[in-house]
C-alpha cells in the first residue's frame, strides 16, 4: 500500500516515454500552444456559437485520444472483455495524480476529462448494469464508440436531491407497440453537442423523495421532442453544459438500463467512479501548485533574499504540503478497498470514503492554487500562469458530483450510523438505551 508496484512505476515512465514521443510535438505544432497558455480560454472558445468547445480544439483532443488509442492507454481502465486492461480503481487514482501533477497539457486537460488514460465510468456502468438483451443491442456500439452519452440526472429545480426529480415517464402505446412517453427537463447534460442519445433519469413510480421508482432511460438525442435549450456559461469556458427540454418523447418499452425502478444505483456507480479519480486529479493538480509555488519562492528574492526565508510564505505551503501526503494516503487506501469488493457494494460499505476524498482533494486543490496566484505575486493572478485556470476548473468539482455539502452529508450519516455498515449496531445500541432508560437508569448510570 505504501510502494507503488513497480509494474504501476513501469506503466508510469511509459506514458511519460510516450507523452515525450508521441504527444508534445502534436502540442508544439502549428501554434497549438494557444490552447495551453495565456490565450487557451479564448482559443477554445467558439464565442458566437453558444460558448461551445472550437472545432479546431476539439480535433487536438481527438487526434490525441487516437495516438494514445493505438498506443493501448485511452481505454486503460476498460474491462478486458470490452478491449481494454482492466486497469483498477488504484492504479487509475495513481495515475491520475501523476498527470495532474505535470500541469497543463495535451496529456491531460481536465476541463473536458480528456486524458491520454481515458475515464469513462459508463464502460463499467455497462457491465454492471445491463441485461442480457441491452448488452447485445448496445455493447458493440459502445466499444466501437458509436454510442455516445450524456448524463441526465439533474434538473433545473432538483440538483443534489434527485428524488424529487420532476421529469416522469408513463407507459404509452404508439403504434400497437409498447413504449414508454416521457416529459422532463435536464441541467447540466455535458457533451450534447456531440451525443447520440441521453441516459435519462425519470420516475416511472412512488413519490417525490423515493429512492425506489426512478428509471434510467437511453433517450435518443434527435428524437422528437428532444430540446436544447441553451448551453449554460460557466465560470470555466468553453462549456458543453446544456439545459435540455424532453417533451412528449415517445421510446420503446425496452429502451432502458438496469431495472425499471432501480435506476438510482446507476446514477451512483456514476459518481462514485467519477469521485475517486476527480480527487486523485485533484490531488496532483494541488501538488503542482505547491511544487510551482516551493521553486518560485526559493528562486524569487526581493529585499535581497529569498521568499522562501519568510515563514509568512513558508507556512501555507507546509500546511498544504502535509494536507497532501495525508489525503494521498486516503485515497490510495479507498481505491484499493473499492478494487477489493463487489462494484454494487461500494455505496453500502465505503460511500463515505470516496466522498471524503473527493470534497478533501478539491478544497485543497482550490486552496493551493489560490496559495499559488498568492505566492507569485502579479505573474500569480495573470492568465501566464496556470494557476487561474486550474483554479476555475477545480472549483466546478466542489459542486459537481455531489457538492460538499452533500459529500459531508454522507460522511455523517456513515459515521453515526445513519447508514452503511454501522447501522445494525448503532440502531441497538439506540434500542438498549431506551430500554435502559425505560427501567429506570440514568445517563450516567448507562455509562454516556
């Protein structure tokens, strides 16, 4: 736990052989640079076409995603069965940290999620979750990268509380067939513009605030009905973040993942996924400020010596530098226990895990990037460096997949017992208390 293997040590030098070789002198070509210096925000914004990613940039990223395709790294964590290597929750969180850390990059931009070693949580949500039936309807799509995805779980009215979703889906017959017709908004659906279908949370039973009675739908993208809206602009652009209107969409009885009524599982393989290797991201990007901010100070000499002589300097780094190595620590650990039980269980047994890597690794990687701009002056807060940049792509992760809040919020109903492995035992330990108290004994007495 505490060595890296050296077969993970090996796989590390590897890629940084082939980012050397393969990627920089696609990122050193043809000016292609702008999209990684002072001028990336606008080279990859397309401005007047809804603050969409540009076509230009958008090519960069696909003509790496192939080279590391060929080279056998994009599809590292696929399960071998869908062609990859079955690269593991651990290897992946090592991984990502070692990316981050080398700054920005063709390697590894995590604005798009776009990485030499690719994430993509629905290759094992797939595996997970899909009958028989939607595995031979789907699957060679899917690996063949024909079936293209967008998440639609939030709405405009209902962010982290997905119970109370409004969007509905009722059995309906079209045409002597049965379908399903389904009538709903989505926020924050990422990648429509290039999707062909939506996996689309809508209730088909129950209540509002039932985890129980939400479906997964595979909606089709240009069905009738389907809508975007407008692409929300962020604090980080380009965007590809849409708010999309699902109305009157009509779709056969079996165009669905999962089980009818279990959908919210999935959403949770989802993040769960998405957490770990976001805070793993969050992590390295946070070590390379503190590296960048360590070597500006001990170079940098105003008034005759060094800044890293003042302890005005030195100490926010300190902080940050142990907050690094304990959360390293962490999540290391919470990915080897992820690797060590069945997918389906991490919800029941460590959820609480993975949401205090993830809330930990993106605080601390605002922090450290705002220590960054801070530690480097002027050149700190301006666009040159990248801080900023890691800063305002960073902080849409304190939010995204499950804010803070609702991060904590798991913490606490894991560490009291609330849920997950512990609530057998504080439920008796609540049933003696009140029988204790109910013959006559005092708190004192009953020992708390």
């Amino acid at each position: 736990m505490f060595d890296i293997p050296k077969e993970l040590q090996d796989y590390l030098d590897e890629l940084d052989r082939f980012i050397e070789k393969e990627i920089m002198p696609i990122q050193n070509r043809d000016d292609n640079i702008r999209f990684f210096d002072h001028r990336r925000e606008h080279a990859r914004t397309d401005w007047d076409n809804g603050g969409l990613p540009r076509a230009d940039w958008e090519a960069l990223l696909g003509e790496a995603r192939q080279k590391a395709d060929e080279a056998g790294h994009l599809r590292f964590a696929w399960p071998t069965e869908y062609g990859g290597k079955g690269g593991s929750n651990f290897w992946m969180a090592v991984i990502r940290e070692h990316l981050a850390a080398k700054g920005l990059g063709l390697f590894n931009d995590l604005q798009t999620e776009h990485s030499i070693v690719g994430n993509n949580p629905f290759i094992v949500m797939f595996k997970e979750f899909a009958t028989k039936e939607q595995f031979a309807r789907y699957s060679d799509d899917i690996m063949n990268g024909r079936l293209r995805t967008a998440f639609g779980l939030t709405e405009p009215n209902h962010g982290s509380d997905a119970t109370h979703m409004e969007t509905r889906a009722v059995p309906e017959i079209r045409d002597n067939r049965k379908g399903w017709r389904v009538n709903g908004e989505k926020m924050w659906t990422s990648g429509m513009h290039h999707a062909n279908y939506i996996m689309t949370f809508a209730r088909t039973e129950g209540k509002d605030g039932d985890a129980k009675g939400i479906t997964c739908f595979i909606v089709p993208a240009d069905a009738p009905g389907v809508k975007i809206e407008e692409y929300m602009w962020t604090f980080n652009m380009p965007t590809d973040h849409p708010r999309v209107s699902i109305k009157d969409v009509w779709i056969p009885e079996d165009s669905y993942w999962g089980e009818i009524g279990n959908g919210l599982a999935i959403g949770q393989s989802f993040v769960h996924q998405n957490r770990i290797r976001q805070a793993a991201s969050s992590l390295g990007a946070a070590v390379y400020c503190i590296n960048e901010s360590v070597k500006y100070a001990r170079l940098r000499k105003p008034f005759g010596q060094a800044l890293a002589r003042n302890q005005a300097i030195q100490w926010p780094l300190i902080e940050f530098a142990t907050q690094a190595e304990a959360l390293r620590l962490l999540i290391r650990k919470t990915a080897w226990d992820m690797d060590h039980m069945p997918h389906k269980e991490i919800e029941r047994q460590i959820s609480d895990k993975v949401s205090m890597c993830n809330y930990w690794g993106n605080r601390l990687c605002c922090e450290a990037a705002d220590r960054a701009m801070q530690t480097h002056g002027g050149m700190g807060y301006s666009r040159h460096k990248p801080f900023e940049h890691i800063y305002r792509h960073h902080r849409r992760y304190r939010i995204t997949e499950g804010s803070e809040e609702i991060q904590m919020r798991k913490v606490g109903a894991f560490l009291f017992g609330y849920l997950g492995p512990k609530r057998k035992e504080f439920d008796k330990m609540e049933a003696d208390y009140q029988a204790a108290r109910a013959s006559g004994l005092n708190d004192r007495e009953i020992g708390i």
